[in-house]
C-alpha cells in the first residue's frame, strides 16, 4: 500500500534541490567536473549556459576556469546525448554517456547521410565517406585546432555538395561537411575545442582525439540512472524517460538495475529514489540562484510542479519547452532575469517571495554581471519574459 511507503515533501524536494544541484552556497562545488556531476550533465547547445551553470555552482573561479576544464585540462567535455542534444559531462561519466546514448545517435546519424548520399546519385558511398572522414583527421592531425570552415578549405571532400528530398517540395542542395563533422563528434573521434571569439562563441574549433572506453550497455545506463536518481530523485518513470530520450523498456530496466525504492509524495502519487534515499532532509541556508536557459535544475524532470508554478510556464519556456533564464529562490522559480544591452542584469519576479529575496536577488544580478564582464549573452531560445525584460 502507497501508505505505507516513506513521505517526501515538497519542501524536502526543493531542500534536495538545493542541497544537491549544489546551489546552496554551503554545498558549491570545488572543480568544475564537481559541478557538472552534481546534476549529472550540464546543457551545451548554448555555449554560455555551459558557463553559468557550472559559476551557480561553483565556490569560485572566473570564466578562465571553466575554460580551462574544456580545452586545457579537459576534464569536461561536450557530447551529443540525451534527447539528441548536446551535454557537457566530466571525462569521468563520458564513458558512460557515450556507451548508454551517444553511440545508437552516431549509428543513427551514419545511416542517414549514407541513405542521403545514395539518394543523391553521384555515387558517393559508404566507402567515399570513410575517405572523407579519415581525410578530416589527417587534416586535424596536420593543422591542429581547425574550424568547420578550415577543415572545408583543407579537404577538398568536405566541399562536396548533395541534393536533399531530390524531386520532393523540400529539395535543396547541401554541403556535406557540417554532416561529416557531426558524424565525427558523434563517433567520438573528434572534440570541441576553443571556439573563435569568446567564451559566449559556438564556434568551435575541432581537434582529433581517441574514442571513449567501451563500456557494456546495460552498465552505462544503469550508471545514469543511478547517478540521475541521486541528483534528480524523487522522480518518475516518465521523468527518467524524458530526461534521457530512451525508450521506456530501457528506461525501466535501467532504473530497475538501481535497485530504486518507491517513496510517497504529498499528491499522493508514487516516485523512485536511490537505495536507502528516503530520510528525511533538512533545509539548507537561505539560497538565490539566477540560472540560464536551459540550467539542468529546471530541465531536470518532466514534472516541474514542486518547483514551479505552473502560471509562470508561459512566460518562463518558449514554444518547444525550453526554459529560458530563471530566478530561483529556495528551491523554487520565483521569476527571470535577461542582460541588456550594456551588460545589466534585469530581472522580475512573478510572484510575492518577499522582501529577502528581493535583497538577494539584487545582490545577486550585480554579482553576476560582474563575473560576465564585457560578454554579452542572448540565449539561442528565446522565451515572452526574456524578451520582454530587454526590449
């Protein structure tokens, strides 16, 4: 009977989430793999938001220490994953994000431009794409760090154009090297490295590298899901099930590998934790937190409502579901903030916190738009309350 399983307040959810996703300032991270761990992964598909997640979480250091994880020590780095997006993950769990996901993307992705190039009647097969890509890394082997465009100049093959959806009303002409490119990355023989500009950039220059360590399928997720469940849980099936993009059979029996117990949340609904991850948890120190578009606190699961009332989401997310910037105290989104042009940090709360957070949330922006300096930050997705903040 559900009665009988351990309670897990709403409350306690948010002090986990603070506690946990190491916003509370008295559990910042010490490194930056430290932070990324913390919720498992940290989104890339922004380049900045790699940035001010991995700051909201860390004790110190400027935007010079998160780059020195990327490109310099390489502690951390970004791969094609869950949901077919782009992570940035410590070189510990790549691995593991690598075997449970990375690898059915790049199989994915090598079988669709090989049905592309068939498609497109040049003659350009299976084997022209092995030349092509070990032309590319001979490239890299011989020019270091290169761009996309670089890389075109040095290879003739990436120069190499195709017709798409040849006869249909969507035909058009393409080039094959940002494919090319992908197919690379997703295989794991190629990195991002430094991009051009700042640290704001998408830019990125490539540099060949060795394919992660295999590790058996069914012990890289069951890593995830152990690792997702101690950041993330209480959660659900179907949280677990959106936060990866894996199919709900591999979903479950990954989750099933945890050994995850069943805890009882105040809706009374069910939901799983890690093994023994059912005391009860004290609340941290007061804590703020202005996170970015796609900070994994609030990508985290596919239910929000212990963190976010739902009247905010129309001004919070855009039309796909993405988060925009957010402003978080206690464990719960209380409003968002954009930078305008000059470099301010605006913000708006859409509910009544109080007046200490009002406090912290201003100490907080001009916190924060010291640390970004002259960079200047527009997220790639666009939310009604980050646009209206800066017009």
């Amino acid at each position: 009977m559900s009665h009988a399983l351990p309670l897990i307040t709403q409350a306690e959810r948010r002090h986990r989430l603070g506690r946990r996703h190491r916003l509370a300032p008295s559990a910042r991270a010490a490194t930056v793999p430290q932070a990324a761990d913390a919720v498992v992964a940290l989104h890339a598909t922004d380049a900045a938001t790699v940035f001010l997640s991995a700051r909201a979480r860390l004790t110190e250091g400027d935007p010079a220490t998160i780059e020195r994880a990327l490109y310099g020590d390489v502690s951390l780095v970004r791969l094609l994953s869950m949901r077919n997006t782009l992570f940035a993950v410590s070189t510990e769990l790549a691995p593991y994000v690598d075997s449970s996901t990375a690898r059915a993307i790049a199989v994915k992705e090598r079988r669709s431009l090989l049905k592309h190039l068939e498609e497109d009647g040049q003659g350009l097969d299976a084997a022209w794409l092995a030349e092509a890509e070990k032309a590319t890394l001979d490239a890299l082997d011989a020019r270091g760090p290169s761009t996309g465009g670089q890389l075109s100049t040095a290879v003739p093959a990436l120069r190499q154009k195709i017709t798409v959806g040849r006869g249909k009303k969507y035909e058009a002409q393409t080039g094959v090297a940002t494919r090319v490119i992908r197919l690379l990355a997703a295989d794991g023989r190629i990195r991002r490295d430094r991009p051009r500009g700042t640290w704001t950039s998408s830019q990125y220059r490539w540099v060949h590298t060795e394919p992660w360590p295999a590790v058996p399928v069914a012990e890289a997720r069951a890593e995830i899901a152990r690792r997702w469940l101690r950041a993330y849980g209480p959660a659900s099936e179907a949280d677990f099930k959106w936060w990866t993009g894996w199919t709900l059979t591999d979903v479950r029996k990954a989750l099933a590998a945890t050994g995850a117990e069943h805890v009882r949340l105040e809706d009374g609904t069910t939901a799983l934790v890690s093994p023994g991850d059912t005391l009860p948890e004290p609340a941290p120190e007061p804590w703020v937190a202005l996170l970015p578009a796609l900070d994994p606190s609030g990508m985290g699961w596919a239910d929000r409502g212990f963190h976010l009332d739902p009247g905010y989401r129309a001004a919070l997310f855009d039309y796909a579901g993405n988060i925009g910037p957010t402003v978080w105290w206690n464990g719960q989104i209380v409003g968002g903030w954009a930078q305008c042009g000059d470099g301010r940090i605006v913000w708006r709360l859409l509910g009544s916190p109080g007046k200490a957070a009002e406090r912290a949330v201003t100490a907080e922006a001009g916190r924060l738009a010291e640390w970004i300096g002259d960079a200047r930050i527009t997220p790639r997705f666009r939310t009604p309350l980050e646009r209206e903040l800066v017009s």
